[in-house]
C-alpha cells in the first residue's frame, strides 16, 4: 500500500510539474474565491465566505475576505461575522510548478469577528460575546478548469471554519 501511494505522489507531482507555459498566478491578477465551510467552530451551520484578492506581484497577493456563519436550533440562535483583510504568497515560481491551471499558495488574515447570540426562551440576547480581532492563517489549492474559472479548497483558521471549499474565478 505504501508503494502505492508513493507512486500515486510522484504521479500527481509529476503532472503538476509538466510542461505549461503560462503562470497560474501573477501580477495583476484579480481573484475571486467563493465557497463553504466543511465544518463550524460553533454549534451548527454551514459557514459561507468569500475573498477579493490582487496581486502585488508575480508571488504575493493582497486583499479582503469576510466569513458569514448563522444557526439556530432549540430556542438559541447564533451570528458569527468575520471580515478583514488578507495576504497571500503563491508558491507556483519558487517550487517550480509550471502548470498554468494549479495555484499553490498560503498566507495570513487579520481583522474583525462579530459574535452575537440569543436564547428565546429566556429572552437573553448579547452582542459582544467572542467578538474582537481575529487573526487566521490558510493554505490553499486552486485549479483552474478554464482561463476564468476554477474549483480551490483552503485549510487552516479561514473564518468561522478550518476547511473550505468553492468556486475561483480570475476576473483579469
């Protein structure tokens, strides 16, 4: 089985590491990411989040992101609302990926976290409770399926989720 895995690895790195042409990521670039949490840091709901990216150079990318979590079950509701700004660098020129449709790339978030819950059935409601600055840190994939359009998938603290996955698009 460990064979077959290695195998599978050097199959897949081989692939990406092929002989395109173009870079998947550079500067100018004008990035789009929508998508959904896998998973909740809360009680429930399905996180919804979206960031604006431009990149600064052929490596580095800067932006905004804001998150959006809402549940209510058994009289308790919830709102989490994240929004911020973010960085990213792209790894495709220094791992030497060459494939013009994968972006490999990671990078941090800094901003502000909303917090608000109600319980209906003592009439409690607080505004402020968790809320504050964030800070999260992601690492990412993208593939693009067309010049515009592509599928990506992020790990790590992005919002109210540690998994997300979604809808690229490359508005440049």
């Amino acid at each position: 089985m460990k064979k077959l895995v290695v195998l599978l690895f050097m199959f897949i790195a081989a692939f990406i590491t092929s002989n395109a042409q173009a870079q998947a990521f550079q500067n100018g670039d004008k990035l789009l990411n929508l998508g959904l949490g896998l998973n909740s840091y809360y009680s429930g709901g399905v996180p919804f989040g979206a960031s604006f990216e431009v990149g600064i150079d052929d490596d580095l990318s800067v932006g905004a992101n804001v998150d959006y979590l809402s549940n209510s079950n058994y009289g308790y509701r919830f709102t989490a609302l994240y929004f911020g700004g973010r960085g990213s660098y792209h790894f495709n020129r220094v791992l030497n990926i060459k494939d013009e449709k994968f972006d490999l790339y990671a990078g941090a978030d800094l901003g502000y976290r909303s917090f608000s819950w109600a319980d209906s059935y003592s009439g409690l409601s607080i505004d402020s409770y968790g809320s504050g600055i964030y800070l999260g840190v992601h690492l990412g994939a993208k593939y693009y399926f067309s010049d515009k359009v592509g599928a990506f998938a992020e790990l790590g603290a992005v919002g109210s989720t540690n998994a997300r996955i979604g809808v690229g698009f490359k508005l440049k």
